[in-house]
C-alpha cells in the first residue's frame, strides 16, 4: 500500500518582534535635570535664594566678593516680566537688597540704558539685575 505522510505546516522560523534600526528614544527625565543653574561653588540657585554677587572683575582662580545682596528672583526657565531679559542659562534674574557704599559705582555685568552701575538699581523699578549665575554666591554674609 501506498502510506500517506503527514503534511504537518512548520512555521517560516520569523521573529516575532520586529526589529527596526534607527528608532531614537528620548532619555527619560530630559527637562528636570537640566533646568538647574548653580552658582561658583555648584549649589542650586532657586527663586528666592539670598546670594552675595561676586566681582565679574576678578582674577581667574580668585572668588572676589562684592558687598552686594540680592535675591534670585528669576531663572532662564522662569523668568519675572519685571526684571531684564535672560539670554541663556547661565543667568539668573537677581533683585538688589542690599549696596555697600563703596560698591556704587561698580559696574553692572549687563548695563542697559537705565542701568549701568550698582547705584543706579536702588529705585525699586530698577533694582532687579541681569547677572551670571556663576557670578553668585549663596550665602547672606560677606566673607
């Protein structure tokens, strides 16, 4: 006799999850890590943070303090309509409280029409500054 052999269907060994190149996911937790600014030492400046304003005139290597206070009152991220306009990162929007008389007439970083040196921010229209972050200290004591 003639013996029928099985026809059993074997699946075309495929994969079953398709892999395709080139398919870019984006790193978890993108916005939070980089919407920080961190003053000279590395600590986190946020709103409301009392710093002291160190000297954009100093020597390389040295932390020059000037006897200036102020406020962190805006961030790149979360800037206040009142103040200057940030235009990177790396500035932060500090409100003036407090001028030691020999610093006066020390120049802003960022001087405007209105403004170009310490004196000229003790109006209370004019007493929020456009300044580095790593040009902050936090910290309320002049060393």
């Amino acid at each position: 006799g003639s013996g029928s052999g099985g026809m059993g269907a074997v699946g075309a060994g495929e994969p079953t999850g398709e892999q395709r190149g080139g398919v870019l996911e984006a790193p978890p937790r993108q916005t939070t890590t980089a919407e920080v600014v961190t003053d000279c030492r590395g600590d986190v400046l946020h709103k409301n943070t009392n710093v002291i304003l160190l000297s954009p005139h100093q020597t390389p290597g040295t932390e020059q303090q000037l006897r200036v206070r102020g406020q962190i009152v805006g961030t790149y991220w979360d800037e206040i309509d009142t103040g200057p306009h940030l235009s990177n990162a790396s500035e932060v929007q500090v409100m003036v409280t407090y001028i030691d008389a020999m610093d006066r007439g020390t120049a802003l970083l960022f001087p405007t029409k209105q403004v170009s040196t310490f004196a000229d921010t003790e109006s209370d229209m004019q007493n929020v500054i456009r300044w580095k972050a790593t040009m902050c200290k936090v910290g309320k004591k002049f060393a």
